[in-house]
C-alpha cells in the first residue's frame, strides 16, 4: 500500500477533499484518466452511474465484483469502495479510483453555475 493510499484511507474527510484527491491519483483502472472520465461522463449521462455524492463508504479489498464505473472487475488486489448514496440501497462497487473520478464528475455537475 502506497502513502497515498494510506493518507486517503486514514483521512477523516474520506477522500472527499481536494487534497486527497490529488494524492489519490492516479487511478487503479486499466484506462487511462481521460478514457476512464469520458466513460464515467457517458455512464452518468445514460444513468447507469447515478448523479449522487456518496454519503457513507465502505473499503475494502476487491470482491471480484465488477466495477460499475469502469465496468472491469475489481480483483482482490485493488481497493474496492462501496459507496452508499441518500437512498442507502445496495452498495455500489468501484474501484478506488473510479470512485474517485465519478464523485469528481457529480461535483462538477451538481455545482452551481456561476
Ligand atoms: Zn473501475
């Protein structure tokens, strides 16, 4: 596990700072961060990914689950979050990375323009 990693993972803001972000990168999918935010951006449009900051999220190590960003799956080498929206269904699973590229995204579009 890299620093970054751990500094992520031990940060009371969950990642959710720009700080962190900036040390979570880069990203754990095999895409490239332009090919990963693209897709994201076009999962998001087509809503399989939802407009939603997480509230709540688990990490863990990956369960073989596929990634719902990237859409490759999450092996059990990699940081897996399981992210948990306001209506606190069934988690969603995304590499760490991912994660972090998809929150990124619903921040920007849920920011008022000004
Ligand atoms: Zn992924």
């Amino acid at each position: 596990m890299t620093t970054a990693q751990l500094l992520t993972l031990s940060h009371p803001c969950l990642g959710r700072c720009g700080v962190t972000y900036r040390l979570a990168m880069p990203t754990e999918s095999q895409l490239s961060d332009t090919a990963l935010r693209t897709f994201i951006a076009q999962r998001l449009d087509e809503g399989r990914l939802p407009l939603v900051l997480t509230k709540t999220i688990g990490v863990g190590f990956g369960s073989g689950a596929e990634c719902l960003a990237c859409g490759q799956t999450i092996t059990t080498d990699q940081i897996e979050y399981q992210a948990f929206g306001p209506k606190y269904g069934a988690a969603l699973r995304l590499h760490w990375g991912c994660h972090v590229l998809w929150q990124l995204e619903c921040v920007k579009r849920t920011r008022p323009h000004s």
